[in-house]
C-alpha cells in the first residue's frame, strides 16, 4: 500500500469525522469507521501546530486532528470516535486516552491478528516481529491465556527484513490450514524465523496487512508494541508488569532513595527512517 493509499483513506475518515461533528446526534455510532465522505469542504489547512487542520465547510469552520477524531466546533471538543464531548480533563483519561474498538466496528481479525489464548476480555497487541520490546510482552503474555485473548497484529516498521518477515506470515494465515496458522503462531511467540523465503509470494492476499498498516497510520501508532486493553486503555511499549497493566493495577510509589530509569525499561521500537 502507497503512502498516497493511506492518505486518501485517512482523509476519507477525516470527511466522515466532519459529518458527524455537524450532526452528533442523527449519525449512528456505527457509521463512525464505515462511513464515506458525506459533505463538501470548501478548504482546508494545515495550521503551525502538529497534528491539527483547520477545515472549512460553507459557512463553518472547525479543527480536525490529523486522525479525524477529535473535533473542535461551535465552542465544543468532541471525540468524534465515541461521540462525547470532552469538558473536563479528568475526560482526558476516561475517552481520550482509550480506544473502543467496539464503536468503531474494528475487527482484529480483519487485520490479519494471530489469536493467543482463549481468556474472556481481548487484547489487541500491535507487533514488529524482530522488536526485542515485543518479544518481552509476548513472552509474558503466555501465562495470562487463560484471563485473556491476545490478537497480535503485525506491523512492518523495523525496515526491510521485518517487512518481509510479515508478509511471509501474513500470506502463511491467508491459507486454510490450521498447521500453517499454527506455525506462525509459534514462530512469533518464539521469534524464531529462520528459514522463511526471502522472495515474494506469488499468490498472496494482502488486504489483511493493508489494514493493519492503515490502522496503524490511524492510531497514530510511534512504534511497537502498542496495546489496546478490554477496557479500551492504550499502552505504548512493554509494561513493566503485563498482568497488573492489563487489571489496571495503580503503579508503587517509588522510593525516595531511588530514581529507577522506566523511560529505558518501557522503550518502544520505532519506525526505521530510511
């Protein structure tokens, strides 16, 4: 997928956002990902300030973030994904900073995800498969199958070798075979890929990998492992304690006598620039 691909879908989801934002209360919930760009604009900007447009529809105007999901109008700050406002910042926690997969009628296996486990609440797991951060949370993910089901979702984003590392794995799910999806489970769990071709598949569907990859973009996903817990909270790189995350566990407060570096235990693996 071209990056003018994902660009025209965001600013198809950014239309969808304007539309709701003028109607909140006549657009179904259930529109909010599925929709098509309803309105005309009349212009659009983008401002000095990062992720944020300034949109101009006859005679309205409002503020997209580059997302589509929160919008600014008529004196108002809403989540465009959930269809709530934002007043106070204690909002900020509560709607801003979650994800539900739910209202956006998102799938996991529509992204190609490997299932791990078989628990009540679900997971969504965002993973490079040759990140050393993943790997931690895939290992500690093992012993929580039975509270949870993970979905991990591949995303190519540590250069070259992974993006064929995933689209070998991804073509290997497409198949009906039940041993072929078994496989790619243990080789991610283990991050064992030795012996995969290097030469693209002749017959492969990649539309799986296409949405994770759009998704990504939509999440704004800085690097991996992201996480998407059944209660919506997001996580960006390995939590320290993967099963008290998960609970929503409040953190220790640390002690005075020390300063422990969690910036370096909690490093995601960023995008490689070429």
């Amino acid at each position: 997928m071209t990056v003018r691909q994902i660009s025209v879908l965001i600013a198809t989801l950014i239309g969808t956002s304007i539309a709701l934002a003028a109607n909140p209360q006549k657009q179904p919930v259930s529109d909010i990902a599925a929709g098509l760009l309803s309105i005309k604009i009349d212009g659009m900007q983008d401002l000095p300030i990062s992720g944020l447009k300034m949109v101009k529809s006859g005679e309205q105007t409002m503020f997209i973030s580059s997302n589509g999901r929160f919008a600014f109008y008529g004196g108002k700050l809403m989540d465009i994904w959930t269809q709530q406002e934002i007043k106070e910042l204690a909002d900020i926690d509560k709607i801003a900073n979650r994800i539900d997969l739910s209202r956006m009628k998102l799938k996991a296996d529509d992204l190609g995800a490997v299932t791990v486990g078989h628990g009540k609440g679900q997971v969504l797991v965002f993973i490079d498969p040759r990140c050393p951060y993943c790997g931690k949370v895939m290992k500690d993910l093992q012993a929580l199958q039975d509270q949870y089901t993970f979905k991990l979702v591949m995303v190519p984003i540590l250069g070259p070798e992974s993006q064929n590392i995933v689209v070998q794995l991804t073509c290997q799910l497409g198949t009906s075979e039940t041993k072929a999806k078994d496989t790619v489970r243990e080789r991610l769990l283990k991050q064992d890929y030795a012996g995969l071709p290097t030469e693209p598949p002749v017959q492969c569907n990649k539309e799986p990998l296409q949405k994770a990859v759009v998704t990504a973009k939509l999440f704004d996903l800085k690097g991996v492992p992201f996480l998407i817990a059944p209660d919506g909270r997001t996580h960006s790189g390995a939590p320290e304690v993967l099963a008290d995350w998960l609970a929503d566990k409040p953190k220790p407060s640390p002690s005075l006598a020390t300063t422990p570096d969690t910036n370096a235990q909690n490093t995601n693996a960023t995008e490689k620039k070429p």
